[in-house]
C-alpha cells in the first residue's frame, strides 16, 4: 500500500479550506484518510499552515511520501 501525504479540501464553495493527510494513494481526494496532520487555510495573511511535524516525520521514515505542495510546505517550516 502506498501513502501519501497530501491535501483533503473540506472548505465550502469559494471559502478553501484543506487539511493535510496520510492516505492510501489510490483513495480519492475528498475520501478516506488514515490520519489528519495539520491545516493549512490560504484565504488567511499569517500562520497560513499548521502541521505536527513529528507525526510528518514519522510516515515519511516509514514510506509516506508527501505531494509536492505538501513538500513544499514541510520544507518552509523545517528551515
């Protein structure tokens, strides 16, 4: 089973709003996920994402490959 570390968009019509999750990669977008790590919210000006960098650690040592916005993000706050 391949895990991805990805967005769940949650938000309503033009308001986005998404959580960042482990899931099986072949799981939809808006489907099941294996567990929520954070937020990330791009409508607000400071403290846009929010993630348990522990956690992220821990599926990425054991195979959970993050998407590459997911990526991008984890890179930001790890500097």
């Amino acid at each position: 089973m391949a895990l991805k570390i990805r967005l769940k968009r949650v938000g309503a019509h033009k308001r986005p709003f998404f959580r960042i999750v482990v899931a099986d990669s072949r799981s939809p977008q808006g489907g099941k996920f294996i567990e929520k790590l954070g937020t990330y919210d791009p409508l607000k000006e400071e403290e846009k994402f929010n993630i348990n960098l522990e956690r992220s650690d821990y599926w990425i040592k054991n195979g959970a490959q993050p998407t590459e916005v997911v990526g991008v993000y984890l890179a930001k706050l790890k500097k």
